[in-house]
C-alpha cells in the first residue's frame, strides 16, 4: 500500500466559485475542521490577489498546526514575495508557484515564447527555495500542453528545487485513460522526477475529475489536489470525499491509502457548506442527503436484513450521524452536552449555557430535537458575527387580496426601534422594514429555504446572499419553525455580517 497525500485546496480555489466568499475567521474554521479532517497540506490562498486574503492565509498559518499550509503565486517575484510574507510563520510552509505551459495559453494569455517560460519558471522557484525548502510548481494548463515541452519545463522546476510538481487538467478537457497515460509519460521522460513527488489537480467540465485523478495515481502520481464537495472554478474541482472514499472503498484494485479521518468527513462538507452558502445536491455521492436513503420497497427490505445488500459503504464511516429522535422538552443540560459531543461540538461551560437556552426554546416548538435539528442550531450559533441589531418581534398582515404589510422591532444596544413597510410577499415587507430601520439596503441576490428535518414542525432554513454598494457579498442564514421567522433571522445575520465587515476594515458604511 502506497500512501496518496491530499492537499485541499478548498479556500483557495474553492473560494473561487462563483459568489462566495469567505471571511478571515470563516477561513480560519475550515482550516481547522481541515486539519481535524487529516489533510496532507492546505492551501490557504492566494495573498497576491487582495490585503484581505494574505491576511486570511497569515491568520491560517499562524493559528493552524500539524499540517503544511500553502500559498499560491504566480511566477513572479512580487507573488512569492508576498506568498512568504503571508505563510512564514507557518509550522510547516509550503509556496506554490504556476505558470502556463500550453501553447494557447504562451499565446493568447502570457504571450511569452517557450525558453522564456522555462526561464521564468525556474527563477520562480529558485526565488521560493530562498524562503523555504517546500516549494510546489505548477504547470498550468498541463494536459493540454505539448508534452516534450512539458517535460522540458518539469524537468528544469525539478532542478531548480521543486519538491512537487502538479499536473493540472486546469480546463477538465482530459479523459481518464488518456490522462493516466499522460501521467505515466511524464514519469518516463523526466528521469529526476524521482526528487519529486508527482500531483494532479483535475477540475469538472466533463464530471471526470475524480475518474482522472485515480486514473493518474494509478499512474504514479502520489499527491491528489482537491476540494471539500468539489467546489471550485466553473464546474469544481475534484472531490475530496469522492477520491478519499473511493481509495478507501476498492482497496482491491487500489493499493492506496491517505491520511484521512473519514469519520471527519460529513461534518466537514456541512461546515463548507454553510460557510460558503453553497448547497450539496442531494444525490452527491458520499455527502448528499441521499446518499445513503434506499427508497424502493425492494432494497429497503434488503438493508433491513443485511445492510451490505445495497450499501457499500457504513454511513457511520464518514461520520453521518444516525437519523434517531434523540432530545426533548424534558432532556437536561448533561443529555444535550454528551449529544453534542458526540455530533463532534466541543463547547465551553458558557457556550454550552448558550446552546442549552437554544435548545429549550426549540423544544418548545418541536416535540423531538434530532440530530439534524441540533446541527442546524449549531451551524447557526459557530457562525455567529456580533449581533449589531437582533430581531425583536414582527407582525405581518398578508392575504391574496392585500398589500403584504410588515412591522419589525429590532433591538439595538438594548434600544428597540420599530418600523412598518409594504412590500410584494411578507418577506419582502419584513425585509424592507428592516432596511428602514438599519438605514442599509443591501441587494438580496439570492434567496433559498429548505426544510432541514422533515415533518410538519420541520424547521426550515433559509439562506439569502446579500451584496453591498462595494460588491461585497455576504452569507446570512437563519433557522427556525416559522419560515417567516427564519427569513428575518436570515437577513439580520447577513446585515450583521456587512456590519461586522465595516468595523473590521474601518470602512464607512
Ligand atoms: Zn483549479
């Protein structure tokens, strides 16, 4: 068995999908749960690209210990300059630095001739081996490049220092065999690539990505370049959960083994998936709400008598917690803080106080608490921002022959401040109270409800996106049994969030 390393590459460019964006302390709280999770190497950004991301991987490489953090850029000296400078207080760091190597790429984009990017690659990375021995060089475009030129450039990053070097399907253009072979080429040609550890990064276009990256560490290549459900450029990247799950289920015919806490693996693409606002489709494999539910009558009674009829993998191993009723009205603080524990919240004697009020007035409203009830409680409560104004109360008058009418109390500092509104639907009443009340009028580009338990007390969640006047876009999300209510809890969390933004920037509102 031969061991594949996995660097995850979800805050980098899986904060490159489109709308999201992820703030410092929500960057910090993935690389956590990452670190948890048992991955290789995280890449924590791309410092060039804004102040507030060279931050973020600073505060990564900072807080985060025990596995190497990365910092991308470009072939240039400014780039890996500033890489450094965000990453050098990393336990284990790690520049990752790329250029183009497909002609289409030289022409249209670099508009560089073939010696003159061998030249800048290997001064890339002789630049990066000043600041620290792990440097990672990236050939982008790779599977779309001549392949004696790109063996030419590999070989050169190689003698220049590389210790890994990637080969990206950057476009997710390759095929599975054609891909592997490609790999195993490269491996041939390039003699000294025994110095170097060999990675892929395959992106989605054609839904291939993990077929191409097994099909290339079948190939030799020992390093996976991933992402928490796939997020990521256009169609995504690579799974993580996938590549992870599928080595792990077909030891048989791959003799390969990764470091992962698989166990982790569920409540990690529930925290990206909150933090970034980007649902998992239900029929995602490994992490999709149905990924293990059997709805024929046939293959329920087949689980029922033996699981492995129709199951290939133990939902328990990648840590989905069992749909059982679990607390109630009459439960205790001691009860809620052991079923936390085990859903994986560790929780201080005060946030437990916290929680245990939350948990009480939901009991309140539903008969049973499940795990998915205690989730989204947590969810909301890890991804708390000060809370600059808090919703009070409403009342909506609505009907299909009147104008929707909204009053909001919203408190303040402890002040309340009413206001009324109308609007097109309730939810736009409340909303445009809450403007006139906040003095902020955000565009709500995004607006998205879903029942996270089922039943008739289900609580229902909403998230909405919002944008401010600097295009800034924000997350907000809010739970409860009243869609209403979950809307305006929505909202407020992410006016909070643009509030909080401004406070930390200094910027003006
Ligand atoms: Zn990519």
């Amino acid at each position: 068995m031969e061991r594949v390393r996995i660097f995850d590459t979800t805050l980098r460019d899986g904060e490159q999908s489109p709308g999201v964006s992820l703030n410092a302390m929500e960057k910090l709280q993935i690389a956590r749960q990452l670190q948890k999770l048992g991955v290789d190497v995280i890449e924590a950004g791309f410092p060039i690209t804004s102040p507030g991301d060279k931050e973020a991987v600073s505060l990564i490489a900072r807080e985060v210990k025990g596995v190497v953090v990365a910092a991308l850029a470009r072939a240039s000296a400014l780039d890996i300059e500033t890489a450094w400078e965000a990453i050098k207080e990393a336990e284990s760091p790690r520049i990752h630095t790329f250029i183009a190597t497909s002609d289409i790429h030289l022409k249209y984009k670099l508009k560089m001739d073939r010696e003159t990017v061998i030249e800048r690659a290997v001064a890339a990375v002789k630049l990066a081996k000043k600041f620290t021995a792990d440097v990672e060089f990236s050939a982008e475009d790779a599977s779309r490049s001549d392949l004696d030129f790109l063996c030419r450039v590999v070989e050169a990053a190689v003698k220049a220092g590389a210790t890994t070097i990637n080969i990206p399907d950057t476009v997710g253009y390759a095929e599975p065999e054609e891909f592997g072979e490609f790999i195993r080429k490269i491996l041939e040609k390039v003699p000294v690539m025994d110095r170097a550890v060999l990675s892929v990064h395959c992106h989605d276009d054609l839904g291939l990505a993990v077929a191409n990256s097994l099909a290339a560490i079948k190939n030799g290549a020992r390093q996976v370049e991933c992402t928490i459900n796939g997020i990521g450029e256009r169609a995504g990247n690579c799974s993580l959960e996938e590549i992870v799950m599928a080595l792990y289920t077909r030891k048989d015919v791959l003799p390969f083994y990764t470091g992962i806490k698989t166990e982790e693996i569920y409540r990690t693409s529930k925290l990206v998936s909150n933090l970034t606002g980007m649902p998992v489709q239900p029929n995602k494999a490994i992490v999709g709400k149905n990924a293990f539910s059997h709805e024929s009558g046939i293959h329920q009674d087949g689980v029922l008598k033996e699981r492995t009829t129709y199951e290939i993998m133990n939902p328990r191993l990648v840590g989905i917690p069992e749909s059982r009723l679990v607390l109630g009205k009459h439960s205790g603080r001691h009860a809620l803080k052991e079923r936390l524990l085990e859903l994986g919240y560790e929780l201080t004697e005060e946030q437990l106080n916290e929680a245990f009020v939350k948990f009480k007035a939901l009991a309140d409203k539903k008969k049973e608490v499940t795990d998915q009830d205690l989730e989204a409680m947590m969810e909301e409560e890890i991804r708390k921002v000060p809370e600059t104004y808090s919703l009070e109360y409403f009342h909506i008058s609505t009907g299909s022959t009147i104008i929707p009418t909204a009053t909001v109390g919203l408190l303040k500092e402890g002040e309340k401040l009413e206001e009324a509104a109308t609007g097109d639907g309730p939810v736009d009443a409340i909303y445009k109270a809450i403007n006139k009340i906040t003095g902020l009028a955000p565009v709500l580009e995004q607006y998205s409800i879903n029942a996270v338990t089922s039943g008739e007390d289900a609580l229902g969640e909403v998230v909405v996106k919002l944008k401010n006047g600097f295009g800034k876009i924000v997350t907000g999300r809010g739970v409860s049994t009243d869609i209403l209510e979950a809307s305006a809890k929505a909202y407020l969390n992410g006016i909070n969030k643009l509030l909080f933004d401004y406070q930390m920037k200094g910027e003006k509102q």
